[in-house]
C-alpha cells in the first residue's frame, strides 16, 4: 500500500513539471515587459523634470526682468527734480566788441546776400523723375506715326489701353560671356519662381516660351517687368514678351513692345532684331509703308547688326515689295 503511495505522488509530480514551467516562463516574460514599461516611464518622467526645470529657469528669468523694469520705471518718476537754485540778480553781459568791416543784414536787408524772410522767394521748378523721361524716338519721319497707329488700331479693336508703364516693357534673352542662354525646369510655375531670384524668374518665363506656351510666357515675363523694373535683363524681357503677343497674332501688343525696346534701349543687344520684329508686326497690322521704313532703318542705325538680322530684314522686305 505504501508503495502505490509513492507511485501514485511521483505521477502526480511528473504531471504537474510541465505546468509549473510554463508558469515560471510566463512570469519571466511579464517581469521583462514590466521592466521595459518601467525604464520607459522612467525615461519620460526625467524628460518632464529637464521641461520644468528650463519653465522655471525661464520665469525666473521673465520675473527679474519685469521687476526690473517695474524698478526702474517707478525710480524714474518718484525721482525728485533737484532743488532750484535761488535766483541770481541778472547781470548784464558785455555787448562783444564787433569788427567794423562784419557785414550786418540788419541794417542793409536789400543788399546782395542778405537773407529773405521765409516764403518770398519764387518756388524751384519741379525736377523731373527718371520715369519721365521721354524715350528716344527712332530718327526716321515715316517712322515717328507708329505709336499713332497702335493708338488708332486700338480703338479700332475696341480694347482697352494697353499698359505704358515701365513695368511692361520687356527685353531679351540674357547670355553669359560664351553665349549660352539661361535655363530653367519648365515644369516650375512662375508662381513659384517669384520667390526666388530675378534671374531665376527671368528663365522660368523663358522655359514656358520654348515650350510654346505663350500665355504662361506673357504672365512670367510680365510679372518680372513688374517685379524687377530697373533688373538689366528688362530690355530682353520686353522683347520676348512682345515675341510672345507676335506667335499668337496680337500685332498690335508686339508691335508696342518691340518699339519700347527700340527706343528706350536702343543699345541692347537684341536692340536690331526688336526693330526687324517691329517691322513685322507692323506688316501684321497693315502698315506696310512703315514697316518698309522700319526695315530701311535696321541697316542705317545698326550697320554692325548680326547676318541673321539683316538676312531678315532683306527677307521682309521682299515680302512687303518695299521699293
């Protein structure tokens, strides 16, 4: 009997091991978690005590600061004014001894260099403004009429006046010391490129030409002449903007924007072909007689002109049957 006791436990025992194992495994697993929860936590609570250490630093250092400010306004009105000191007989002061030969405008007020009393002098004239100053006209009689005529085309059109300023006359490509033109990511919207530098702005505008897309073109260079008024890349501006109202048919734009650059930068380097341009859109309007007289011009105020303008310019003149 005794020995089927023993039996009887050591099975039991040998059934229950396995359990227990299991249980202790558990327990480790639990004891691991909670040690990483608590080093977690503990790593939080010393990021709080660092954050409130440095508010407290920095009201301390607020709390200074206003009672500082608070102490030196209150010391500065309670400060008393010093005393006056008694009032001294006045003493009369010695009348200096003046040179016979000083010049005294009180006893000649209308001599020469006596000063004037104030307001009787005859107002300046006004000094004129460098926006005011009259463009060069191009020295040609048959050509002098080409602003009348875009006025006259205008309203014959029925549009609206077209924009004068100085924001609006655009110019050309710029080029670098080898020749290359400046080149942008066609994909950038101008929009985005008015942040940035007039140079990049400039081509941005530019890229949207190349890819024909002449509206974008028109709002990039215009909001570059707008932007940057007095930039040196204004005369090539004017000119590509004027290239972009020439693709799409609207002579009359052009025709404004050519001639801005022809006469208000007749040194710039796109200068000859902006006339040989302005030539044609005053074809496009119907002007033949002036744009005969435009082409005729190119030869005689640019005799150094580049081949391909002067090619052009015999080109359109045969096209035109100018005399």
């Amino acid at each position: 009997m005794f020995r089927r006791l023993i039996a009887c436990f050591a099975f039991v025992t040998i059934l229950a091991a396995p359990a227990a194992a299991q249980d202790a495994a558990d327990a480790i697993v639990r004891i691991n978690r909670l040690e990483s929860q608590f080093r977690q936590m503990s790593g939080q609570i010393e990021e709080l005590q660092f954050e409130n250490r440095q508010l407290k630093e920095q009201l301390r250092k607020f709390q200074e600061d206003v009672e500082f400010r608070f102490q030196e306004g209150r010391g500065g009105s309670k400060a008393a004014p010093p005393a006056a000191a008694p009032a001294r007989p006045a003493q009369p002061q010695a009348q200096p001894q003046r040179r016979s030969d000083v010049f005294d405008p009180s006893e000649a007020p209308g001599a020469p260099g006596a000063p004037l009393p104030l307001g009787s002098t005859p107002p300046s004239a006004p000094l004129a403004s460098a926006d005011a100053v009259s463009p060069m006209p191009i020295p040609s009689g048959a050509v002098s009429g080409i602003e009348e005529l875009i006025e006259s085309d205008e309203m014959a059109a029925g549009g609206g006046p077209l924009d004068l300023s100085p924001a609006s006359r655009t110019s050309t490509i710029p080029q670098g010391a080898g020749g290359a033109i400046l080149r942008a990511n066609p994909d950038q919207s101008v929009a985005a490129a008015s942040v940035s530098d007039p140079r990049s702005d400039y081509a941005t505008a530019y890229a949207y030409l190349t890819r024909q897309q002449f509206d974008q073109a028109e709002m990039g260079f215009r909001r570059f002449l707008q932007s940057n008024p007095r930039d040196k890349l204004v005369p090539d501006a004017s000119y590509w903007l004027g290239e972009t109202y020439l693709q799409r048919g609207r002579y009359r734009e052009a025709a404004e924007q050519f001639l801005n650059v022809s006469t208000d930068h007749p040194d710039a380097a796109r200068a000859p072909e902006a006339l040989l341009k302005l030539g044609v859109a005053l074809s496009g309007l119907g002007a033949h007689d002036r744009a005969c007289a435009v082409y005729a011009e190119i030869e005689r105020k640019y005799p150094q002109a580049p081949a391909t303008v002067r090619q052009g310019a015999e080109r359109e003149q045969k096209r035109a049957k100018c005399s």
